[in-house]
C-alpha cells in the first residue's frame, strides 16, 4: 500500500468512506510526455547523412529537423558500457561494466553486474505512472545469467521494462535471430526467403506495443528504449538496399574522408580549422608498444593504393552492404515514427537517437565474411572472403567491413570502436527532438556531453526527482549532468570533466583537454606504467592530430593524477588488455553446475553458450536416444553454434552424418557406412582429442570422430575443431531443430527431426573411452 488510509472503517461497509488513493497504481502527471530512446549500434559519427556522412539516413534527418543535433556527444567505446550509462545515468566502471556482457571478470568495475543501487530510468518512470517498454538489442545481462533457467534479475523485466522483444546478447543474424519475448525464447515469426529481416521486426513489435496500451489508455506516457541491431556484425540486408549504393564507395575509403568533413563544416557540426586524422596515426603496423610489443595487426588500415583489384572491388561492396544495412533499418524506424505522427503522439514525444560507440574494427584490415573469427583470434586474409563476395549480407554470411572504412565512417576522428582515447571510439551522434516544447529545428549544439549525462538530461526535461531508495535498495548518485538548458541556449556550457577506462585503454577529459594513453585495446601488452600518454587540446584540435604532451607537462600530469582520483571513486581497476581470445576463454560463472555429463531434451529452449557444455580443446562424446517410426527419418539430433561455426549431428538420407563447421570456413563431415532402422536406438559421435593442429591456417584440436548406432560401429573420419567457443554473441545449443542457423549446410531440412522421436541427448566430457559401448548406450538410455 503506497500512503496511508485515510477514509473510515467501520463494522458495516454502508458506514465506511473508502479511500482508493493508497492501492491505485502510479500515475504520470497529466500532459506527461512520452520518451522515445533510440540506440544505434557501431555507427561512426560521419555514416549518416544528418552527420555529413554519405549514408542516407532520411528518419534519422527529419529528427533531427525537430530538434537539435549535438556534435561534441561521446559514449564509452564499447555497446554494454555504453547502454548502461545511457539508462542509468552513470558511468561503466560504476555500473560493473567496464566490457562487454560476456567479458565478465570478479571485480567490482567489470564483473557486469549492474548494481541494483544504480537504478534504470525504466524503473523510475515504471513508478511514474509510465508504460515501459524494451525493443531490440540488451547487452545489460551477464552471458552466463542468459539462459531460461537463469536469475532473470538483469533482464529488462528485472530491470524496469514491463515488455521486451528482441536479443539478450551483443549481436544476432538479422536473419535468424536469437529472440526472447518478455522472458521467454520464441522463433522467429518468418525466415529470410520469406522477407524476415530483424528491423522490420522491431519495428512491428513496437508499433504493436504502443498501440495495444493507447488503445486502453490513451494519456497515459509509455518510455521505449529502442535499441537497433544496425549497424552492428553481422552486416545483413536485402540485395536491393545494397546495390542502391553502387558507385558511391568506388574511390575508397581515403578518398571519400575530405568529402565527408566538408559537409560536417558545412552543417556546423566542426569548426573551420578541423584536420583529418591521418592514417595508422602511430605508424602502426610497424609502431610497436614501449616494451617492443607488436602492434595488433587488428587494428592497422591499409592504404587504398596498396590493395589489388579484386581487393579494393571486395572492399567496395563491403561498404555497399554496410550502408544498405543502416538505411534500411532507418527506413524502417521511420515506421515507428510515422505510427506516433498518426495517433497525435510525436508531437509530445520527447526522442533521444544515439549511437553507442564509433564505427567497429573489428573486421581487422581485410575485413570478413564471418566475424566470429575476430572472437577466435583469427585474421579473414582478403582472398579467403573474395569467394563469398556474392554472399555478403545474406542468410549465408556472417559479415563485417574492414577497417579502413571503420576509420572513413568515423571521419574526421582517429581510429574507431574499442578505443577508448580517441574520439573515433567515443565521438557519436546525438540527437534531441521534442516538438512541442523544444523551439529550435534543425540547429547544433556545440557543448561536450556525455552518454551519462542522457538520464539527467530526460529527469529534469520530465520534471522527476531521482528517488533516493528505490525498489528497496538506497541509489548511488547520478554521476552525469544534465544539458537540458542547452537545447533552448545554445551557449550553455558542457561538463568539465569525463573519465574513461576500457580495455586497457586510459584516458580523461577536462575542460577542453584530453590526455590518453598509446595503449590498443585487447593488446596483451600489459606494463601499464610504461604507457606513453599523450595530450590534446580538443577545443582547437577536435581530431587529436597534433600531440602537445611535450609542451605541456604540467598539464599532463595534472591530467594523468585525475585520471587516478576518478579510478578511485569509479572502480575505474584493474586495467584489463587480454586479447578477445583470451577473453573469451578465461574462467568466469558458467551460468551451470559443472560436471562432466550434460542431458539436453527436445523441444527446450536454445540453451545459451555460456550455460552449455564447454568442448574447446577436448575431446567428447554426443549420444541421442530416438525412437524411428519411419524410414524417411531426417533431421537435426543436435546442434550447437550456428554458421559463423558450430558442430551438428544430424540424420540425412537415412544415415547419421556429424558435421564440424570450423569458424564457418572448413565443414567436416562425418557420414555413416549404414541407415538407421526402424525402432529404438542410440546414435553417437565419439570425439577423441590427440593435440594442437600443426596447420596455422587451421589452428585448433585435432582427433578422430567415430560414429555409432547403438553398438555397431558405422563410421570415422578427422577432423580439427576450432580454437574457441562457437558463438558466445549468437546461437546456442538446440535438440530437434537447428538453432539460430543451420551448421550443417549441405543439410537442406526440414530442421526439425522427422520420422521419428528423440528422447535426449547426452554429451559427455569426463575425458573416458567407452570400450564397452553397448554397455554405456544401454545404462543410460535403458533400451531393451
């Protein structure tokens, strides 16, 4: 009961004065505006048209139009940091999360852990009488919290959100996505040779939101954080919206950086006197780290002139794909819009559209048909995507650009996604549109924001006092600032000062300044006292062209001991360089009890890499109890990952067949001398591990897979397994049915399991031989 009673109780009900104001649900002021929070995924600040860029992004300018643009906004250089300061309203080393979801570690600024004592604005406002609602990508929950087992305190329905739909992870296939509804998994309501594609779909659900609660309740206020899969890995999208660029990316990626900076003058989003970054700005790859580290060759730009034709032609349509990928996902926000203009709601809707750190590099300097290398520590040599070149964007890629056009969409900044010391990780779009109360249309705005200071910002803009407990727990303070006085003076000033720490990177910024250090993320260098810092004075040199640390040392070392203070007050250590293997690999909660037998059954729910069966580098053994009542029996047994690599054993032509898909390069496939029969059997694959791959192309476990029906042994064959896990950012393991996509391409389904019943699969990694294997299939499954 929120209050106290205040009618009168007496014996008989005829003679009491009810009093509904203490059991009534929340109610927003009258008038209160809606709040339309829109995030973008690794969209550099010079991609968009609206931002000079030469993506057409017409939903993106008509917000823009409506209200103000913010040209001096900046993120954290990484998607789940970013995403929790945008709707907490604090920093990421003070929310745990310094990394990405999956990326946990047991320290107080990256364990990924938001503290319930940094409250999401989504639970404030849920108290405020507001509808919530959560549509598309999430990031905020630790990967081994994912599964439907899991504690669902960090989902968005833990989190604030009455309603969710779309992914727990850091990506998904637009094709075949990995979806959660409110706090279940669903499949997807179509496959691609249907027209699916994932932002038509969010945009769907949210207009159905909207609409089911203004049907019931029309005043009443509803807060959508609308978080877009685009422009996030993978790049997918219709062929159609890739070939309308055809030709605009034909000069490459050097060559369209002056075009694009002349336009941001032109818009007034940078001042006269701004440079352009030049390329590899520290000499890399040669440049290496103070103690002779190697430069990663991850994160280097080759020059346009060096690249052969079939190179720069495969780059072209990476940058084709890229575009068609972002304006088709605006042409498909531009629904949402359209649907709030119709029922007289945009007008009173106050809407943020960020994105939530610069353009990604993480396709290295060759870019690649399928990124979930990068996470298994392996470069995509161009000649290798140049025989898939037809494929980038479809359901049969997993796709990212290069570098050089991570660096060309972050014009005029340096560098890209990850970096945290350079404004291309940290510089981004921001737009701020409330047509009804905000007078200025189509203007820029000049001071240095941050996305922390979004949540003040919207508190004050709603007039609602950041409540001291909430839902039990006493809140920390809101360590951003709100800018709200700027968007009806232009001249208001910006904070003084930002701190960020990521991935081994350091930097701060204050009152104009910024000091960093030379240290790549995801590096491995280590030795963080022999980082070299260096020093900017972004005032007049907003793309960090000219160091000045050796003018100013003073300055520096003023800069460097804040850097320190606000570590302090933020959980800003320990500083974390690992490399994306290492990081993928290292011992963190498994999200379930460890052992060495794992029993999954039909028609479950996908069950997320982090909570499933660990087989990297040992060897295993699958074993699937079905019950054959056909002899057109085919299907999936077992699937675990998905294109971009995973492993399957699954009935095709009526003989199992077992199929390793390393890194979505390689598929080995297994196949059976013998059909299975009619009745009850065990099928099973036997992986025996017996060392390290010699082949450095193909690095990895090598061993010998053996394939049973129940006692009969019915074929072999080797094969090497690939150096980490599947899919840590996409498919899980599915029993019956393909997960997100189909490992077994060569496969063509059903996907589900036909002719026929699987009573479980059990996947063993106790390192045993099962010299007795009628004994074994017998014990666990009981067949007669």
């Amino acid at each position: 009961m929120v209050g106290s009673f205040k009618g009168k109780i007496a014996l008989d009900i005829r003679d009491s004065r009810p009093d509904w104001q203490p059991f009534l649900a929340p109610k927003a002021r009258e008038h209160a505006p809606n709040v339309l929070l829109i995030a973008w995924d690794d969209v550099g600040y010079g991609t968009m048209d609206c931002f000079g860029g030469p993506v057409e992004t017409p939903t993106m300018t008509r917000i823009a139009n409506l209200g103000v643009s913010y040209s001096n906004f900046h993120t954290t250089a990484l998607c789940s940091p970013s995403r929790a300061s945008l709707l907490t309203g604090r920093n990421a080393t003070s929310n745990g999360m310094a990394t990405i979801a999956e990326f946990s570690a047991g320290f107080p600024g990256i364990s990924t852990r938001i503290p319930f004592e940094n409250g999401f604005i989504s639970e404030v406002l849920l108290e405020h009488g507001y509808n919530t609602y959560c549509v598309g990508k999430w990031h905020l929950t630790p990967g081994e919290e994912t599964s439907m087992a899991s504690y669902k305190g960090r989902w968005p329905l833990g989190r604030g959100f009455e309603r969710f739909y779309g992914f727990l992870g850091g990506e998904s296939s637009c094709w075949y996505p990995d979806l959660i509804h409110d706090n279940h998994s669903i499949d997807a309501p179509g496959r691609p040779e249907d027209g699916y594609h994932i932002a038509r779909d969010f945009s769907d659900q949210a207009i159905r939101f909207i609409r089911d609660a203004k049907s019931v309740e029309p005043d009443k206020p509803f807060f959508m954080y609308f978080a877009l899969d685009a422009a996030h890995a993978p790049h997918h999208v219709f062929k159609e919206w890739a070939d309308r660029y055809k030709g605009v990316f034909d000069q490459g990626y050097e060559a369209i950086r002056p075009g694009i900076l002349r336009r941001q003058k032109e818009l007034g989003l940078l001042p006269e006197q701004t440079e352009l970054s030049p390329i590899n700005p520290h000499g890399e790859p040669a440049a290496t780290g103070p103690d002779g580290q190697p430069w990663p060759s991850l994160d280097t730009v080759r020059p346009w002139d060096s690249l052969s034709a079939d190179e720069q032609r495969l780059f072209i349509r990476m940058a084709e794909v890229f575009a068609g990928y972002v304006s088709y996902s605006d042409d498909q926000l531009g629904r949402v819009i359209d649907f709030l203009e119709s029922i007289g709601e945009l007008d009173n809707t106050i809407i943020v559209a960020v994105s939530d750190n610069g353009g990604s590099g993480e396709g290295g300097p060759d870019g690649t048909f399928n990124e979930w290398r990068f996470f298994n520590g392996l470069p995509t040599p161009a000649e290798l995507s140049l025989q898939h070149i037809d494929e980038l964007g479809s359901p049969a890629s997993y796709n990212h650009y290069n570098t050089g056009w991570a660096w060309a969409f972050d014009t005029p900044f340096p560098y890209w996604k990850r970096w945290a010391g350079y404004e291309g990780g940290v510089a981004d779009m921001c737009l701020v549109a409330w047509p009804s109360k905000i007078k200025a249309r189509g203007e820029v705005r000049h001071p240095y924001i941050h996305a922390v200071d979004i949540v003040p910002t919207l508190y004050e803009l709603l007039e609602i006092e950041p409540p001291a407990t909430l839902k039990g727990y006493p809140q920390n303070p809101i360590e951003g600032v709100s800018f709200a006085a700027s968007l009806a003076d232009p001249a208001a000033p910006g904070k003084d000062t930002q701190f960020y720490s990521m991935l081994g990177q350091r930097s701060i910024y204050h009152e104009g300044w910024l000091a960093c250090t030379v240290h790549p993320p995801l590096s491995g260098w280590r030795n963080f006292e022999h980082d070299q810092w260096e020093l900017y004075n972004l005032a007049a040199d907003r793309a960090q062209v000219h160091d000045i640390a050796a003018q100013e040392p003073a300055r520096l070392e003023t800069l460097k001991s804040l850097w320190y203070y606000y570590a302090g007050v933020y959980h800003g250590l320990p500083l974390d360089d690992r490399t994306a293997l290492e990081q993928t690999l290292a011992e963190r909660p498994h999200g379930t009890p460890p052992r060495d037998r794992y029993v999954y059954y039909p028609d479950c729910s996908p069950v997320p890499e982090q909570s499933g069966v660990v087989i990297s580098g040992r060897s295993y053994t699958i074993a699937a109890g079905v019950d054959i009542d056909s002899p057109d029996v085919h299907g999936v047994l077992y699937a675990h990952g998905g294109l971009a690599g995973g492993h399957s054993l699954y009935v095709k032509d009526r003989r199992p067949h077992y199929a390793f898909n390393w890194v979505g390069t390689h598929l080995q496939t297994v196949r059976a001398d013998q059909e299975v029969t009619p009745g009850r059997h065990v099928i099973t694959v036997d992986f025996t591990a017996d060392g390290r791959s010699s082949d450095p192309a193909m690095p990895g476990t090598t061993g010998t897979v053996n394939l049973y029906i129940d006692d009969r042994h019915v074929g072999t064959g080797q094969i090497t397994t690939q150096p980490g896990y599947f899919c840590v950012v996409g498919d899980g393991i599915c029993v019956g049915r393909d997960s997100a996509s189909s490992v077994t391409p060569d496969y063509q389904g059903p996907f589900e399991f036909t002719g026929g019943t699987i009573d479980k699969v059990v996947v063993d990694v106790s390192g045993e031989r099962y010299v007795d294997h009628e004994a074994q299939v017998r014990g666990w499954f009981m067949i007669d």
